[in-house]
C-alpha cells in the first residue's frame, strides 16, 4: 500500500464515527487554543510596554523614592514617604552638564464628574518641562505653564482616555469646568493619544495638574519622582552617575533609585518574557493532557476493531500497513485539532484585543501546530503497534 491509500483509510475509519473523533480532538483543540491565546497576551504586554517606554525616549531617566529592585519589585521603601524636595530638581541640573533639565512628579488619585459623567484615574502634579521631557503634545487647549504652577491654579490637562470618557471622542473640552474629588478645575488642554490602552492601562489615562495645586489637593509636601532628560542619549550613563552623586549629599543610598528607561524596559521585558514562556507552558500541559487523551481512544479502537484488523491480515495486510494506518488516523487527529485550535486562539485573541493588548506571533502557531503533530505521532504509536502485532486468527475470533 502507498501513503495516499493509508490516509484514505485513515480519513475513512474516523469518518465512520465523527462524534468519537471529535471527542477526541477535543483536548488538543483546547490545548492549542489555550497556547495560541495565552502567548498572545503576553507578547502584547510585551509590545505595549516597549512602545509606551519607547514614546518617553532613550534619554530618560527616572529617580524614584525608595530602594526599588526591578528584579523583583519594590522592598517595601518604595511605598514609604519620600524623601526628595523640590530644591533636589535645582541641585541635580546645576550638578551635571549632562542634564538638560529635570522635572518632579506629585502622584494621587482622583475621581472626575461633568454633566453626570464620572472617571476615575491618576491625577499627576507636574511643572511644565514634564511634557517636553515625556514627548506629550496637546491635542486641543495648551500643556501646564510655568505661571499655572507660580499660582497653584486650579486647571486641568487631560489625557486623552479620561477625555473620552468624559466628553466622548473628539470632543473639545477645554474651558469647562469639571469636578476634581469635589474641588472645581478649568480645563485647559487635552493631550494628543501616545496608543496603549484597555485593562493593561495607557499612557493616555492619566490627568495633569500643577504640582503646587497637586501637593495642596493631595496633603503632599514632596515630590514622589523626578524624571531627568539627558542632553542626548550618549550622555544618559553619565547623567545618571552625576545624579546619584548629587542625591548622595543629603540622602542615603536606600532612599531612592535612579533607573534609566532602557534599563527598566530590559528587565521589564526579560520579566515579561519568563511570564510569556509560563503561559504557554501551562497551556501545553492541556497538549499532553489531549494526547494522552488521543492514545487512550486509540487504544479503545484498537479493541473494537479487532475483528477489522483481523479479517485485513487475513487477506494480506501486512503488520506495517495496520500500524501505518492507526498512526496516520492519530496524525490526522492531532493536526485537525491543532488548526482548529489555532483558528480558535487567533479568534479568541481577536476578540480580547478589543480589551487588552494582543499579539499572534507566528512561532506560537507553529510551536502549537508542531507539538500538536507530535503528539499525534508519539501518542499514536502505542496503539498502532499494539494493532499491528494482533494474531489475524485469534482477532477474527474476537467476539
């Protein structure tokens, strides 16, 4: 017999009992699926914080309160007070050449209202060179001043998430006035969107205030971070170096971390690649589930085929063709069930994109596609060779 008569076989036995067949696709579908959906997520993860760290530029430099270890996390300092004052922002830039200028964070939280819509997101105390620093344009209105921060006004920049929200896409808000934790702010600018978004959160979700309204509103009497631009990218070492030094003065060396943005993206994305590899390791342990699924219904057609395979050693099949022939039907089981489940998966990550961030990878699909092979042929093996080994004239004996 030739490989096209045994496929014929094959596709004919498992077309006699669909429903089993289909049963038995089941787990590899499920395992799939579960591979395809799960690495996507987390290669979306991975490209959202790449662009939302590459939108702030290779020259950024961020001095955080407390002893901040992002291998593995804040060590509890982190969420302590802090410890910096505004006159650190003067220090810092008189202290390096390699600094262009520098810029403190003020962070609380606040929830908004206007004409009976609510939102609730991060509120940011920032001087006005927080916006050149962080490459944030507005879309409509104009960016905090030097004058809004002088007068600790009460004046407003949204993002362009909580603007939507609010207003509805492309609307103008600026000049209202909005509700801020129950205090009056005029809006005076929307920012441009820098993409992003859903559950994972966005850069375009957050509001801008001046940091001197922001520590009143916020009971703050110190700025939680800096953010420091170099003067271009071949100087970020040494601006980092002059940074320290200068902080060193007055604090100790677990009061604060000075990281820059390609070094905490690099450790982000190493991080988010072991979670990306979890993911798709626990879903293939329902690949192996589904195979070892595959092997025990092949083992149960075996029995209730005895008689088939007897009566076609008898006129002349040979032990190889009968063990072809359930190797094959295991085969196409597996492979069958692996495309379904990579139709499943990528539609799956269709619909989820809509919330969070995903992204099909194509060495996902054929890791997926070619572990759902290998199943078939590892797991089909056993029962192949337990048919071809069956005695023809105690198989056709077999009630």
């Amino acid at each position: 017999m030739n490989f096209t008569e045994y496929i014929k076989l094959a596709i004919n036995a498992l077309r006699t009992n669909k429903t089993r067949s289909l049963l038995t696709m089941l787990g590899i579908i499920i395992g799939v699926a579960s591979v395809i959906l799960l690495v996507s997520i987390g290669t979306g993860l991975q490209k959202w914080v790449t662009e939302q760290f590459q939108s702030m530029g290779a020259n950024t430099i961020m001095v955080m309160a407390g002893d901040v270890d992002v291998t593995q996390g804040p060590r509890g300092a982190m969420m302590s007070a802090s410890k910096f004052e505004l006159s650190d922002v003067a220090d810092i830039e008189r202290g390096s050449d390699a600094i262009k200028q520098v810029s403190p964070m003020v962070q609380g939280f606040g929830s908004f209202s206007y004409g009976g819509k609510t939102s609730s997101t991060e509120v940011w105390g920032l001087w006005e060179n927080y916006f050149d620093i962080a490459k944030f344009e507005p879309e409509y209105g104009r960016i905090i001043t030097q004058n809004d921060v002088e007068r600790s006004r009460r004046v407003i920049v949204l993002g362009n998430k909580p603007s939507k929200d609010l207003f509805g896409d492309g609307a103008n808000p600026v000049g209202k006035t909005l509700t801020l934790n129950d205090v009056q702010f005029e809006i005076v600018g929307v920012l441009k969107s820098k993409g992003g978004g859903g559950a994972m959160g966005s850069a375009d979700d957050f509001t801008a205030i001046p940091i001197t309204t922001a520590m009143r509103q916020f009971d703050r009497d110190r700025p939680f971070m800096m953010f420091i631009e170099a003067i271009d990218s071949e100087h970020v070492a040494q601006a980092k170096t002059d940074a320290e030094k200068v902080l060193l003065r007055r604090l100790e060396d677990d009061e604060f971390t000075v990281l820059e943005s390609t070094q905490l993206l690099e450790t982000i994305t190493q991080f988010l690649s072991v979670i990306t590899a979890a993911l798709g390791g626990i879903a293939g342990i329902s690949l192996l589930v589904g195979g070892i699924g595959i092997m025990n219904i092949m083992l149960v057609s075996v029995t209730e085929r005895t008689r088939e395979i007897g009566l076609r050693k008898a006129v002349g099949a040979t032990p190889r063709d009968i063990m072809m022939q359930f190797l094959i039907e295991s085969v196409i089981l597996s492979l069958f069930g692996g495309a379904i489940g990579i139709g499943l998966g990528s539609l799956g990550s269709l619909g989820i994109n809509q919330f969070i961030g995903t992204s099909v990878t194509l060495w996902s699909v054929l890791l997926a596609f070619g572990f759902s092979a290998s199943i078939g042929i590892i797991f089909g093996v056993t029962p192949a060779i337990r048919a071809a080994r069956l005695d023809p004239i105690e198989a056709l004996r077999y009630e």
